[in-house]
C-alpha cells in the first residue's frame, strides 16, 4: 500500500503506512500528536505511534470503525491525552481491547446495516455485554445503544439499553441542535467526576435517548430537557462530541480512561 498523507487542523501532516504485526507485540501508541508521528495500519486497523511516551496505560482501547464516526477526530484527542488505543474494522480483533469506543455521525439505520454488513454486531455485543469491558458511545454511537429508533423509519438498535432514539422537537428552536449548550449534571458518577453543573460541550443532533432517569449522567436543556450523557455499568454514552469540546471534552475523556484504568469488567447491564 502506498503512503497516504491525511492532514489534521492544528496539527501535522500524518503518514498512514501499512505494516505487519511482529512477534505478537503491539506498539505502543501513546503520546501528544507530534511532528512525525505515524498512523500504522496493521491487521485492519489503525494505531497511532510517537516517539514520546508520556506514561503507559494498562488498558487497550479499540475504536470500532464502521464508516461512520469521526475516527481522526477521537484518535488525536486520545492521542493527546496518552492513552493506548487502536481502530479495527474486524471483529476478530475485539478480543485483544480491553474498552471500546463507538463514535458515529450519521444514520441510526445505516450505521446498524454497517455494523451488521461488517460483522461486528455479535463480537462487540460478546466483548461488551457478555464480558463486561467498557464501551463510550459518541453521538450516534449512544443512540445505538438503544433498542430502536424512528429516524427516516423504524430500525432495531443494539439493544443494550432499554431505551429509545426519538426526534427532537424543540418549540421554537432549529433541528439540528448545532452548537455549544450548557449540561446539568443529574448525578456524580465516575463519568463527570471532575466537572461541574454549566460546563459546556459541542452537540450536533437531530434526535435524542429516551431512558429511565437512573441510567442519566446529564442533561440540557434545548427547548426542554435532553438527556446529555448516560452511564450504566460498564456502558458510558454522550450525545455531544468530546472530541470535538475542546477542553471540557478532554476531562470528560480523561473520566473514561481512569473509569477503565480502575476498573475490571464488570456485571453487564440488563435490558
């Protein structure tokens, strides 16, 4: 495979390489973004790898890539941040994560053909539900999380939760929901345990979760309240985009990985 060049704002140029695993190691991809780094491809997936190292997580984290999700967008923030992490299409590959990441911008009944299309459907529910691992949806990746939705139709969901993705319907206000809002926190769960009541995060959305309120970490408020982000279990889920929410997003990001860091899979949630 030729070398591709994939620019990022604010941040060098990226060479996008393909490479062979070697001796059952993984490089460990960990770091700030730097001049230089590379984005290996091996095995179907991706990896970021730098030269500085500025600690070494004990977690893997896989982010699922099903041609919908802002894949360069949440690889640079957790590049940022150090963690170690990879992308796969394949699900033969979900059983060496430790976490996963479902990142989505898109359509709930197109994002769930993809899934099915790629297979990947019974590994991540077997990584997730059966095993216990933690899993952060992003966006459309929380409303999946759901049993079903009614965008453009009815579609199934991964049924993980028992909720539901409804269309917003804001009295007087524009859908999309486009732009920075203020959250309230509902409860201090591991999720928003470094931030506060008024922090502010980017949303981009035409629809919204429905579920019990002991699953939700927070709301805002657009027209009526919308439910912000959720944590159940081992299930953490965001309806804006850390990675697009600058530094409050990177604290929220941070969470996650000291809620995988600190923690062994554990009793996977019920339906």
């Amino acid at each position: 495979m030729e070398n591709v060049t994939w620019t990022i704002s604010g941040a060098s140029a990226i060479t996008l390489k393909s490479a062979r695993r070697n001796s059952g190691k993984w490089p460990n991809p960990c770091g700030t973004l730097l001049s230089g780094q590379r984005m290996k491809k091996e095995s179907g997936f991706f990896m970021w790898t730098t030269d500085r190292q500025p600690y070494s997580p004990k977690k893997r984290i896989l982010i699922v890539s099903f041609g919908m999700g802002n894949l360069l967008s949440v690889s640079s923030a957790l590049s940022h941040l150090g963690a170690s992490f990879f992308v796969s299409s394949e699900g033969r590959d979900f059983p060496e994560a430790d976490a996963f990441i479902l990142p989505g911008v898109g359509a709930f009944g197109t994002a769930m053909e993809n899934l099915q299309k790629q297979h990947l459907i019974a590994p991540l529910t077997r990584e997730v539900m059966e095993k216990g691992k933690p899993c952060l949806g992003i966006c459309l990746g929380m409303q999946l999380f759901a049993k079903d939705s009614c965008e453009m139709g009815f579609h199934r969901g991964l049924g993980w939760l028992d909720a539901h993705v409804l269309p917003l319907e804001p009295e007087g206000l524009p859908v999309p929901h486009v732009g920075w809002n203020d959250i309230r926190i509902h409860r201090k769960d591991p999720f928003f345990s470094t931030l506060d009541d008024g922090t502010n995060f980017y949303f981009d959305h035409s629809l919204h979760l429905l579920c019990s309120k002991e699953m939700v970490s927070a709301i805002c408020d657009y027209g009526g309240p919308v439910i912000a982000a959720i944590q159940h279990k081992n299930l953490m889920a965001a309806q804006f985009h850390p990675e697009k929410s600058q530094r409050n997003g990177l604290k929220l990001l941070r969470n996650f990985l000291n809620f995988i860091e600190d923690k062994s899979p554990v009793e996977t949630p019920s339906c």
